[in-house]
C-alpha cells in the first residue's frame, strides 16, 4: 500500500499563505508526481527551484509572476530526474498511471461539479468561501496504487495532518477532475514517468 504526499505550495508560496492568487502550483505538482515516480523526497521548493533551472526564470514571491505550464512542467520534471510526455488520449493516461506513472493535471479549480464529492483543501474551502463562484486555474498532481487506488494532490493542501495525503477519488472523479477546463483531458494532462 503506497499514498501520493502532498508536496504543499502553502510552505514556500507567501502568495498563497497570504490568500492571494498564487503561483507555485505547478512546481509543486511537479515535485509530487517526480517523487511518486523516483521514490524520493522531492519538496515543494526543490520542484521551485528546478523550474527555475528549467525555465531560467527566478520568480519574485508577492507578486503572481510564476504561472506554470504543461511544457514547462515537462522540463522541470526532468531537472528532477524524471520524463514528461502527453498522452495519446486520455486511456493512455490512465494506463501509464496504472503502470507506475503519475500525472500532472491542469484544472480549473472550483467548477461545478468537478469536485462533487471530493475532499479539498482547507485552504481551498476557505477561499472559495470568501470568493464565491470564482474558478481559477490550478495544476495539480494524481497516481494509482493497486491497493489504494486513485488519489488526487493538490498543493494547496498543507501537508500536514489529514492533509498530509493526497485524497481517494475514483477514475471517473478523476476524468471530470482532467475535464474542467471543458476540453479532451488528454489535453490538460502530462503523464510524468521514471524513464522515456
């Protein structure tokens, strides 16, 4: 048995402490889905600081200046020692996560009714209590265990707690999750592996 941890935006991202947009989403998924695949304990800011190696952009914390995509994300999980490809559809995705892969999705977070039924964030729950109807887009990171199955990590969780692990959802919460922004999750989605 085997849990997805939580690598939390929340620890390093003063912009997300302060309850603002935030910007180290996508780093911090990627250092959750590298460490799930290489078996290590990659933090939110090593996954940080390999997209700045990646990328050659050094982001400025209070300031929403770190934004993150997929290709991107491709390159920062290689920093950390991992491969990034898209998949063909979103079954391939679905099958390299069966077969050890996890997945980097890229969401919008808040849309009804992707996350019907889901645990979020406390972060999360209270944010969207202060802005209600308001979606943002977000990345996020997911794997399956034989045992466990589907789990989902957002970083806004905190890491700590009942927040230490990402949350149990099923394939078909996990396709709605993929299909917020309302095209092909293939889309939206980057398989994250330990070898090409």
């Amino acid at each position: 048995m085997a849990r997805l941890k939580i690598r939390s935006q929340l620890e390093v991202d003063e912009e997300a402490r302060k309850g603002l947009v935030w910007d180290d989403c996508g780093p911090s998924s990627a250092a959750c889905a590298a460490s799930w695949v290489l078996g290590l304990e990659i933090s939110a800011k090593q996954g940080i600081a390999a997209k700045a190696t990646a990328t050659g952009f050094v982001e400025k914390q209070g300031v929403s200046d770190n934004g993150s995509s997929l290709s991107e994300l491709a390159k920062t999980v290689k920093v950390l020692g991992a491969h990034g490809r898209y998949p063909a559809d979103w079954q391939d995705a679905v099958q390299a996560a069966k077969n050890g892969a996890a997945l980097i999705i890229n969401v919008d977070q808040a849309k009804m009714p992707f996350y019907e039924g889901v645990t979020m964030s406390k972060w999360h729950r209270k944010y969207v209590k202060a802005h209600p109807g308001y979606e943002y887009g977000h990345m996020t990171a997911a794997a399956f265990d034989p045992a466990d199955g589907w789990m989902w990590a957002c970083p806004t969780m905190s890491g700590k707690g009942d927040e230490e692990f990402a949350v149990s959802v099923t394939e078909s919460q996990l396709k709605q999750i993929a299909s917020s922004k309302g095209d092909a999750p293939k889309s939206r989605v980057l398989i994250v592996s330990a070898k090409k």
